[in-house]
C-alpha cells in the first residue's frame, strides 16, 4: 500500500466528492421508493376495503330493493297473509323472494300489533321466533318497531338450529305516506360475510371486520388470534386511511372504510410491522443495494484515486532519483513544485545564456545554410524560430561583398569588423539580410530574403545592391565587388545562389572595382555556341566549398545539354575533354591526385554516360577532402590560437584585436572560434589560463602574492583577490596555506 499523506488527501476527497452525491441519491431514492410503497400498501389495504364495502352494499341494496317490492306486493299484504285461505299463497310468495336473493338464509315479515312472524317456512309466534333464532326479545323487538335499517348479531346455541351464527338485518316496510307499518327480516349467516372478506383480503396478513351501525362485529377474517377487536376504539380510526393504534403495549396498524350506505365499518387491522412487512423487506434489499453501490464506490474511488496519484508519483521518482530531494515534511506536489520552480530558474539562467551566445549560434546557422546543410525548409523553420530570425519569405538569393586584401592589413582589422556588424542584421522594406564573415576568402555573405512576386524581388535586389554600396561608400573609403547569386523561391536553395555569387566573382578581373556581377548576366562571348562556362565555373566553386550535391547537379546539367546539343562529335567530344581538364585542374589545385588508372579510364570514356559517372566519382573524392581540409584547418587554427593564448595569457595588453591582427581574422570571429572550440569566451579563458597558474605558484613558490598576481597578467591585485575568493571560496593566502600544508 502506498503510504503517502498525498495519496491519503486523494482519497478523502474521492470519498467526499463520492460521497455527498451518493448520499443524497441514495436518501431521495429511499424515500421516493418507501414512500411509494407504503402508499402502494396502505392503498392496496385500503382498496380491498372499499371493494368489499362495494359488493356488501350491492347486496344490502338488492335486499333493500326486495323489501320495496315485498312492500308493495298484494299478495303480502297483512290481511292476505293472515288469511286462512291465501296465507299459503303468501308464504309461497315469501319463498319466491327467498330465492332471488344468494345471501340470505331466511326471509321473515312482522307486521306491527299483529304479535306473529310470517316467514317462508309458516307463521310463528314472537315467543317461538325468538326462541327459535336466540333472539334477543329487547333488542329484536325494538328493531322491528325501528323506523330504519338495523342490524343485529345472534349467538346461536346448541339448541339453534344446525348451531349457525346469523347477521339479522331489519328493513322496515313503507306505505306512500312513509309511515312503517311492518319490517322485513333476513337473516344471513355470518359466514356468509366470512368468505365475502377471506375472498377479498386473500393476500393480506391481517384480521378483517365488517362492523354495524351498532358496533356489533358482524363478519370477519381471523389471522392473528391475539387481535381484540371488542376492545378497539374506532373512533381514533379514519375513515379511507391508515391509523397507528397502540393496544396492549403492540402497535396496529388499522385501516377502516366506511359504507355510506348502510353505516358499517370494514376494518382491516394488523400489526404495524405485519403491515409493512413487504416495505421492510423493500427496505432491506434497498439497504443491501446501496451498501453494494457504497463498495462499489469506494474501490473505484481507490483505483481513480491510484490512478490520478500514480503520474504524480512516477514525476517524483523521476525527480527524485535525478535529484535527490530533501522531502520530509513536504508531500509530492510541493516538491514537484519546488522542483519546477527550479527548473525554471535555470532555464531562465540558461535562456540568458543563450542570449548571450545568440550570436555566436546564429552564424553557426547561418553558415550550415550556404554549405546546404539542411535537407528540407522545415528544418530551417524549425532553426529560424528558437533564433528568432525573420528569414522566411517569397523569394531568396545569397550575395557576397569582397574586400580588398591589400588593404585588409593591420590597421584595417577594425574596419572590416565594423563592416561585418554594418551587415550582421539589415532589414529594409520587402527585404531582410543576414551578413556571415568568410575568412578564408576576405569576404562577406549575406543570405537575403524578399517579399512579393519575382519580377518585385528582382527590382529589390538591384536595389538593395545598391543601397549595400551606398553605406559603404558613405563609412568607408573600401570599394567592395558584389557577386550576387540568383533568385529562388525555397530557402534551401540558398548554398546554390552562394555557389552562382562565387562563379560571378570569379569574373570580378572583367569588371571594374567596386563592380555588381550577376550571375545571369554572366557573358563569354569565345565560347557562345553550346559551351557550358557557367555551368562549369559552378563546378569549380562547388568543388572549391565541398558542396558535393550542388557539383552533382550541375553536372547533371552539363550532360544533359550536351546530349541535346546538336554540334558535331569532334566539338562535342572536345567539350568533354574540357570538362574533364577543368575539374582535374580544380581537384589538383585543393591537394587531391588521383591515381594513373583513374587519369586513364577517364581519358578513355566509352560515352557521356560513362564519363558523368566517373567524373562524379572524381568530385566526390575531391568534396570529401576539401572537407577533411577545412576540418584540419579549423583544427590547427584551434591548435594555432589555443597555443597563443597558453604563452600569453599574462601579457598585460592581450586582446581579441590583438589576436584578430596576429591571425588575420576579424575580433567578432576569434571570439566566437574560441567560444566554439573551448566552450569558454575569450575572457573566461584567459581568466582560467591566469588563475590555474596561480594556484600552481602560490603551492610550488614562496613568491609574494603580489607578484604572483602581477606574473600573469594582473594589474589590481585587490580586484583579483575578490575574483579568486569567488570561484575559489578561500582567498589566496588561504589556498597556499592549505594547500601547501
């Protein structure tokens, strides 16, 4: 397990953010859903009640509706059913009603004052009725005098017949006045009502009641033996709902509707938790659910929790093991940010840096893009951004400004570096210049760019031509000749316009001083007829800067002309041989001697095919040391200056001019060479020349300290003082006394 307070923070908050809404969730659907199925319950009681109430008023009002009848029926009237003769009739009539009713066990007539009983089996006595049925003679008596409906119960005994309990319900008769004269009894077994109740409330645990207008339990459904219905107060109870009743220390629940009708009560009444028993196993499930979504949850929460620490903690290993940290008391982030923040002041160290050596850098590139170094315009993109340099546009040419050899002595140095800086960044409308010093041949290229159409960019770079004249003339008494190469519209096409400004220059001995040759405009009128001079003086030069694609393709070019060129063999072939003793000529001249056989397998060529590619051959052998020449040139002018510097780091006057004049190149150039080969300025250099000897005097001489100082170079001893203490972190006297001990 991964012990760290971060990840335990993320996993608190995972479970706050988890759980605020789960808990809410989880409450709303709980109570929607108890809600609702208490509703269900409580309405689903509630509905079998009233469905019972419906079907025992259906009954009653069929058993109303025969009184009716029976009331205004001649043939039941007391003078036809007290008749000897048609009494028989009467009863027979009595029998007939009987039968259209199913709930009834027996059907009676009392007519008031005549102290008999007609019922479908004879006529009886009250006495011998109420003998007969158990009747209570007060109560029975008063409800056949009654002016309305009443029900009563009657407990049969042993001696009642077949020992059924009875529901007697009393109808009075009513003549057009409404005045009762008699009242109709039927008697219904209980039982009846029973199955009427066990038939409805099949599904329910409870007990059911049907209960008289006179409290009197006439029909029930017993479930639960231990319910007292006798001694429950219905008054407390409401009529379509559900009531909570204590009885007995227990809690019922009781729900009650109310016929209408007939005044009963149909009562369902059960304890509280039989009652809601389907809305505790709701609950259960209910709470077994979000008790899984809770688990659920809270894995997910720890997996999205060690997922999001996970990155975290593989940074801050990889922070720590390059880093090693001082982390307790501190968590990841801030370590993390401790970190970033540290970065970022180095990089703004290293961003000055690089400001500083911008320059340096930006003739690096510079340079890499007249040798043709770069395969593809978007690795120059890719350059010219972090450099910050404006150099793309619609067209590009190269130039170059030549100097004056002869006057480039020593008191020239510091005019040809302030002409260097003239031309370090020139930037005009619709064109940009970037100057690069060219030592090895006194001279300086620019790379332009130019904005708009071809015709537009040709017009700018006559212009800019001669504005670059102009400035010159205006500083210094220098007369430079320009070679300008030609215009293309891909940035890597810049060494090919440098190749064509070096073929232009190589005419400067037709033109006057201080001349503008174009490459385009180059003439030789001796060999007009199919003679490729331009194209051979782009060899040489290529040869000359070991740009091997550039001497590739034009002699590409060379051949290809030469094969659609209509002239005869012996002019053709004579051609060749000219070709043949150019590039010889050139690869010779840079130190390059091919050997015999090669002399004689060219000479010998079988064709053009033939002799373009062993002339390849040839230039890319004289390409490849050109190379390895300039490499040991910069090796050994590296070897040249670091030597120089090593035997006069403690002169007093030594300075990049000074070094400029002594190696013929310009200050602006030393110093970056040296920056370039030591990885030190100039400055630094010479400073860690000075003070490494220091060291090796103060623990290998007694020499005063200040003479020490004064030996290599040193004027302010105090100065040098603070300076080696700096680097150092003791004073010199500290460093002998330690260091010689």
């Amino acid at each position: 397990m991964i012990k760290s307070k971060l990840f335990k923070q993320y996993i608190i908050s995972y479970f706050i953010v988890f759980l605020v809404p789960f808990t809410v969730m989880c409450s709303i659907v709980y109570l929607n859903s108890v809600s609702d199925l208490k509703e269900e319950i409580e309405q689903s009681n509630i509905g079998g009640l009233e469905q019972i109430a419906t079907i025992t008023d259906e009954r009653i009002n069929e058993l109303d509706m025969l009184a009716n009848r029976m009331a205004y029926d001649p043939r039941l009237t007391p003078y036809m059913i007290s008749h000897e003769y048609y009494s028989s009739e009467a009863i027979s009539e009595l029998r007939k009603y009987k039968a259209n009713s199913s709930i009834i066990d027996e059907i009676m007539i009392y007519y008031h004052g005549s102290g008999r009983i007609f019922s479908s089996n004879g006529a009886h006595s009250l006495a011998t009725a109420f003998d007969n049925y158990n009747w209570d003679e007060e109560a029975v008596s008063e409800a056949m005098e009654a002016s309305v409906p009443l029900t009563t119960r009657t407990e049969q005994g042993n001696g009642g017949r077949d020992g059924f309990q009875y529901i007697n319900y009393f109808v009075p008769l009513s003549s057009d006045s409404n005045n009762s004269y008699g009242t109709v009894i039927y008697l219904i077994r209980e039982r009846t009502l029973d199955n009427l109740i066990d038939n409805t409330l099949n599904e329910t645990q409870g007990n059911g009641f049907i209960i008289s207008e006179q409290n009197q339990v006439i029909g029930s459904s017993i479930v639960d033996e231990n319910i007292d219905i006798s001694s429950l107060e219905l008054d407390e109870a409401v009529n379509g709902e559900v009531t909570s009743i204590e009885q007995g220390g227990e809690n019922y629940s009781v729900a009650m509707v109310e016929s209408e009708m007939t005044g009963w009560k149909f009562v369902i009444m059960m304890k509280t938790s039989q009652f809601f028993e389907r809305l505790e196993s709701t609950i259960l499930v209910m709470a077994l659910l979000c008790i899984s979504l809770f688990i659920v949850g809270s894995l997910l929460v720890l997996w999205l929790a060690k997922k999001q620490y996970q990155p975290i903690r593989s940074l801050f290993n990889s922070i720590n093991q390059n880093k090693k940290l001082e982390v307790k008391g501190i968590n990841e982030l801030e370590t993390i940010k401790r970190t970033v923040t540290s970065v970022f002041e180095d990089h703004e160290k290293l961003s000055e840096t690089m400001y500083k050596h911008q320059s340096f850098v930006k003739d690096q590139f510079l340079i890499k893009i007249i040798k043709g170094d770069f395969n593809s315009e978007e690795e120059i993109d890719s350059y010219n951004e972090t450099l910050y340099l404006d150099i793309n546009g619609d067209y590009y040419c190269s130039m170059i400004i030549s100097l004056d050899k002869q006057k480039l002595l020593t008191n020239r140095i510091i005019e040809r570096e302030t002409l260097y800086k003239l031309f370090t960044d020139v930037s005009l409308e619709y064109v940009t210049a970037y100057g690069i010093d060219l030592l090895n041949m006194d001279a300086i290229a620019l790379v332009v760019k130019f904005n708009g159409n071809k015709s537009t960019a040709q017009q700018k770079r006559k212009d800019f031509v001669n504005q670059i004249k102009e400035d010159i003339s205006n500083i210094f008494e220098i007369k430079p000749t320009i070679g300008i190469g030609k215009i293309y519209d891909n940035k890597t096409m810049f060494n090919r316009s440098y190749i064509e400004a070096l073929v232009a220059l190589e005419h400067k001995y037709f033109y006057s001083q201080g001349s503008s040759i174009y490459f385009e405009d180059i003439k030789e009128r001796e060999f007009d007829i199919g003679y490729p001079r331009e194209d051979l003086l782009k060899v040489v030069q290529s040869i000359k800067q070991g740009d091997k694609e550039v001497a590739y393709e034009t002699l590409s070019t060379i051949f290809s002309q030469l094969q659609s060129n209509e002239q005869s063999v012996s002019f053709l072939r004579a051609i060749c041989f000219d070709v043949i003793n150019t590039i010889i000529k050139t690869i010779t001249e840079i130190g390059v001697t091919p050997s015999q056989q090669t002399y004689e397998q060219i000479f010998d060529f079988g064709s053009q095919e033939q002799l373009h590619e062993q002339l390849n051959d040839l230039v890319s052998l004289a390409c490849k040391e050109v190379n390895k020449n300039k490499k040991s040139h910069n090796e050994q002018l590296k070897n040249n200056i670091i030597d120089y510097l090593n035997k006069n780091y403690m002169l007093h006057d030594l300075s990049l001019e000074k070094i400029a004049v002594k190696f013929r190149l310009s200050a602006s150039y030393v110093s970056r060479f040296i920056k370039e080969q030591t990885g030190y300025t100039f400055k630094q250099y010479v400073q860690y020349l000075r003070m490494k000897e220091v060291k090796k005097q103060l623990t290998t001489t007694d020499k005063p300290i200040k003479a020490i100082v004064l030996d290599v170079g040193y004027k302010d001893v105090a100065n040098f003082t603070r300076k080696f203490k700096n680097e150092v972190g003791m004073t010199p006297g500290k460093y002998r006394q330690v260091y010689t001990e």
